[in-house]
C-alpha cells in the first residue's frame, strides 16, 4: 500500500474501494485519466460530489482465481498502485499544461513547410503564442470576451 | 477562424527559472523511469526524476539540469532558435507523411496452392476468371496508384500465390513501368510469393525488372509444414530449394523471408532463428499472427496469448544478440525499426507502426475485384464480410472519392496515437503509433482501449525492454543495435573509433 498522501482516505472492502481525494490537490483530469488507465481490472465511478472533494469507487472486475486468470488483482494492490499512479497524472497534467501552447506552436511550426499552411505560425519560445507581434492567424481576447479558449489559465 | 487565447499574464510560468518543454514519462521497472520529449529523445533516470523535473526542483547547473536543457526538456532562455530547432527534429521524425501513399499492394489473384491454417483469404481454385485481377481492373488500379504524389513508388504484388497469375503480373508490371517513366517517379517492386510454383523463366523476368522477392519461412521442416500445408506436404523443401535458385539468378540481397508465429511455433523460437542462420538470412521478424480472417475461425488451432507471444520474443531476441555476439550478423526486424526510432532522428516507413496510421495514408490495397482499402488487413476483415474499411472500387471512384469517403474520415479521426486516449498520455508516442484497423478487428472500436489492448500491450513491453538493454551498460548489445540501425555488419561497427559507439 502506497503512503497516504494529504488529502486522501479510503475505505475497503473484499473486493471494493472508496477512495476520498481533496479537489484542491487532485484534478479531476488526472483522476478520469487514472481511472481509465485502470479499466481493465476495475470497474470505476466517480459520482458527482456536492462539495470540492472527489469520491472514486472502485470494484475488481475479477474476484476469484481461474484456469484463464490464476492470479487475480487484490483489491489493496490496485489502490496502491492507483494511489501511485495518480500521482503521476497529477504530474502529467502540468506538464499538459505547461507546454500546451509551446507544443502547439512547435507542431504548427514543424509542418509550415509542408504547404498546409498559407503563412509560418509566429511565435517564439518566449512569445509562443505571439503575445508581442499579433497576426490575422492568432487574435487575443480578454477573458470577458468571447470564450474561445485553448487552455485553462 | 481566428484562434483566441486569455491574456498574456494567463500564460506566465509560476517559478520563472526555467520553463517546461513538452516531454512525457514512464515508469520502467521499479527502480527506473523513462521521460521522453515531444521529438522522441530520452533520458532515463531513478524513479522521482520527473517529478523533480516538474516541480522545478532541479539545481542549476547541475548534471541532470544540463542534461535535460541540452535535451531540450526545459529552458531557461528565450531563443527563438529553440523552437524551430525542436519543429525541425519534429517534421524529421514525421518525414514519413512526406508525399503521402507509397506502398501500394495489387491483390492479382486469390488462387493459392497452400491451405495456411492462418492464412486469411486464399482459394483452392483452378477457376481464373472468378479470383485473378482483370486487365481493366489492373489498368485502372495503375492509374490510381501513380496519382499518389508520391515520388517513390512501391508496387507489391500480393495474393493469394501471385506466381499462379503470372500473366497479371506481366500486365500490371508493363502498365505500372510506363506510367512511373512518364511521370518521372521512382518504382519499386517487390513480388511476396511462397516460391513453389516458380521457374527459371519467371526469375530471368523478375531480374530483368529489377522485382525483389519477399517469401514465407516459418522456420525448420517440421514448423513450416505444419503452418503451411500443401497436399504434397513439402512446402519446406520447395521453399528453401527456391531460396537458393532465386539467389542465384536475382542475388542474395534480393531475397528476404517472413515468417509468422503460431502456438506451433512458440516453443521453438531458437530453432526457427536457426534455420534462418542455416539458410544464411541476416535478419528475421518474430511476427505475431494477425488477428484478422482465418487465423480468428481458426483460434483454438493457431492463437495464444499476448504474454505467449512476449516471452516467445523476449527469448528470441536474447538468442540472435548471441548470434551477434558470436560474429553471425542478424537483426530482428521488428526491434530494428523500434530502435530505428528511439536512436535516430528519423522515423521509418513501416506502416503498421505510424502516427498518422498507415492506412490509406502510406498504404492502399486494390483487390482482385478492383475494391480499393485502407490496409490488407482491411482486406483481410472483408474476406470475413465486414467492409469496414473499404475505400471505394477502381472502376467506380476516383482518388478524392476514396480519400473523402466516410470510411476513410473514420479511419483518420482514430489514426493519431497523439489524440488517443492514454496514448495521449504515454512517453513511446513518438516510437509506437495508431492501428484504428486492428482496434476495430480485436476490440470492435476504431479508437480501443488501451488497457486492455494487446497491439498496447506488445508495444509497451518490447519497447520497455530495449530501453532496459540499451541501458543495461552492455556495450556489446549498444554496438549490434547501431549494425543494425545502420544496416552494416557488427564488424564494420567495431572498426570504429570507441568515441562513435
């Protein structure tokens, strides 16, 4: 069993789990992306919650050793290995949200040259999005204008 | 449509010394982590690495820093240099796309004189009329293929047994030749035969045409007749005995095998690479078998499990680096084009392994009839009458109808591995790829699920283990992986200056 990080509780069960996570330390992002990341031996739902906490349940899908599956995952190693990688989601995330713009930019950039394009993408590492030398390609808006968004602030 | 983003201040780094670089991570085993950028190069390091990385955690000037900014997985400047630097590796890797559809397969005849157990489409016929290609049908799928703008063209004649409809052969080749040398393209072509039916005469052809022959060795005499029988029983002998005279008349370089593993093959990995040492082959790709056509009616003869299929791989490998380390020069196939792409810049042009998928974009088959789809196994699924991924007919459509067509849209909406799901997420994006084919086959689902996903699954587990070799401190295995990544023999390698392996 992984260390309890804060913000974390769980209950278990035989072959079932509830997991409490603090919304302020998880995003639900990296929760969904685990959660998918883990549907081959578990059944997963995630209600909606009244409050900012996240509730995840899970249900093994394979509770009793066969011919086809001698060896099947215990309910403790899956939160274990759930906590762990949740974890590394989180981190995944930030990284998503980081680089989003300069990662855009530099795919935008790699195929300008195919002709696609009627004009190279501006932007540089420290202007990705051509903060200081606007386009007809890129328009920036204020927040209270038209919600066009491509990444959360 | 102009695009719209919140103000500049949204997009401010929280700690300003130094800026994150798109890269994604793995886990490799418990004590190792992979972290790979967006152009596909990697540093390997204890697990916690990335997250010291991410949580701007790193000192300044300190080995792992100079690493990963020399890598470009963070900066600390504002050189515009950085980014066009990091799109031209990008396009490098992706330079596949380039002139898109290069492979273009011709179905001439299902007629076949083996019965595979895994085979998915051929007929025991002697009826010519009901399963050749017909000369209208091969002049219109010529003309179809050399609209593709791309300006190398590989034409491979496929069946069934294509030799049994030599005749098709001479037509499409002759169509096939003027076209390229009016359009000043590059033809390539390769004939995939099983060799038993062919003669001193078609040889002299094949050499006059410059055709490169790409035959089925399963492995010794015992494997190879029980995958792949014929009434005479003597597929082995007549395979191996017509190796030798194609190599004679064409030259050795012009004759390569495949073979495909079946349950009957499992527990013999090292004997079936052995044959390919004894019929002095230098490579050999451990396939899986297909999960289309016959080989899924004929499952409980053919099939195993994907962990069969890895252990089966995991052993073979192990053998041929043996082979290497004791001067037989042999490279396996499938690890050649996965290192090809974790060590180099460069991608390869192996469709079954791309992002964009290969379907329809590097790759299109016209059958026999004149269907036109996206990939053979696609073809192989209509055979079990599911036309998923039939693009259209040469005699009814033309180019932009197959490239407009639902069937292809479909196909495209799956076809990158960088909007899949988990996928999207995972750190081999840059060395894996998309097969909405193959999803659609196994899992009834264009996009799959990866969890559960054995073309994931194989994937994962072969590329985690050539990261364990090449970081294994083994400078041997680094050396043969460079032959092969190379195409040059181990010895050539070894003339080199220590500095350049």
């Amino acid at each position: 069993m992984a260390e309890s990080p804060e913000g974390f509780s769980q209950s278990t069960s035989e072959h079932e789990a509830t997991i409490r996570l603090d919304g302020r330390i998880y995003s639900r992002e990296a929760v969904l992306r685990t959660c998918h990341a883990f549907t081959d031996v578990l059944y997963v739902h995630v209600p909606e919650s009244a409050d900012s906490n996240l509730t995840i349940q899970l249900r093994l899908k394979i509770t009793r050793p066969s011919l086809e599956h001698p060896n099947p995952t215990r309910i403790e190693d899956a939160v274990g290995e759930f906590c762990n990688s949740l974890l590394e989601f989180e981190l995944r995330r930030q990284v998503e949200q980081e680089t989003a713009s300069v990662r855009q930019l530099l795919i935008a950039k790699a195929f300008s040259e195919s002709g696609i394009l009627e004009e190279d993408p501006p932007g540089a590492i420290s202007d990705p999005v051509g903060f200081e030398a606007p386009s007809s390609v890129v328009q920036i808006r204020p927040n209270s204008g038209p919600l066009v968004k491509i990444a959360e602030p | 449509m102009a695009r719209s983003f919140y103000p500049a201040e949204a997009y401010r780094d929280s700690d300003p010394r130094y800026q994150l670089l798109p890269f994604r991570f793995l886990r490799l085993d418990d004590k190792q982590e992979v972290l790979v950028n967006e152009v596909g190069e990697f540093v390997v390091g204890p697990i916690g690495t990335a997250r010291t990385l991410i949580t701007k955690t790193l000192t300044s000037g300190s080995d792992l820093y100079s690493t990963f900014k020399a890598r470009q997985f963070l900066t600390d400047g504002s050189s515009s240099q950085l980014i066009d630097l990091l799109a031209t590796k990008y396009r490098t890797k992706h330079s596949f796309i380039d002139g898109f559809t290069k492979l273009h397969i011709f179905v001439v005849t299902l007629r076949c004189d083996h019965s595979c157990q895994y085979c998915q489409v051929s007929r025991q016929t002697a009826d010519k009329s009901a399963f050749d290609m017909n000369p209208a049908t091969a002049a219109k799928a010529v003309d179809l293929m050399m609209e593709s703008p791309a300006k190398e063209i590989t034409l491979e004649l496929q069946g069934g047994e294509p030799l049994l409809a030599f005749d098709v052969i001479r037509l499409v080749v002759g169509l096939a030749e003027a076209k390229a040398k009016a359009l000043k393209k590059d033809l390539r072509i390769v004939v995939t035969t099983n060799l038993a039916n062919v003669t001193n005469d078609i040889l002299l052809y094949l050499k006059e045409h410059h055709i490169r022959v790409s035959t089925s060795l399963d492995g010794p005499a015992a494997i190879h007749n029980a995958n792949r029988p014929r009434p005479e029983n003597n597929s082995y002998e007549l395979t191996t005995e017509n190796i030798a005279k194609a190599r004679r008349i064409l030259g050795n370089d012009q004759v390569a095998a495949l073979m495909t593993t079946t349950h009957v093959s499992l527990e013999h990995v090292e004997d079936i690479i052995d044959e390919y040492v004894r019929q002095e082959f230098h490579s050999i790709f451990l396939r899986p078998i297909s999960p289309y056509g016959f080989a899924v009616r004929t499952k409980r003869k053919t099939g195993y499990e994907i962990d069969a299929f890895l252990k089966f791989y995991k052993t073979g490998l192990a053998h041929i680096l043996n082979l290497n380390r004791q001067g037989y020069d042999l490279a396996e196939v499938y690890a050649k084009i996965l290192l090809t792409k974790i060590l180099t810049p460069y991608g390869t042009g192996y469709v079954d392994l791309q992002s964009p998928a290969g379907a329809g974009i590097n790759v299109l088959v016209y059958n026999y009839d004149g269907d036109v789809y996206a990939t053979d196994e696609a073809r192989m699924l209509a055979e079990m009458g599911d036309f998923t991924f039939r693009l259209g007919n040469v005699h009814r459509n033309s180019r932009k109808d197959l490239f407009t067509s639902d069937e292809f849209l479909n196909l495209a909406a799956t076809a990158c591995n960088q909007s899949l799901t988990a996928c999207s997420d995972c750190a081999f994006q840059a060395f894996c790829g998309s097969d909405p084919v193959y999803n659609h086959s196994t899992q009834h689902d264009m996009f799959g699920h990866r969890p559960s996903s054995d073309f994931c699954k194989r994937n994962m587990e072969v590329i985690k283990h050539l990261f364990q070799l090449i970081t294994s401190g083994d400078k041997e295995v680094m050396r043969i992986f460079l032959a092969w990544i190379q195409n040059v023999g181990l010895a050539d390698i070894n003339k080199m200056a220590p500095s350049c392996v």
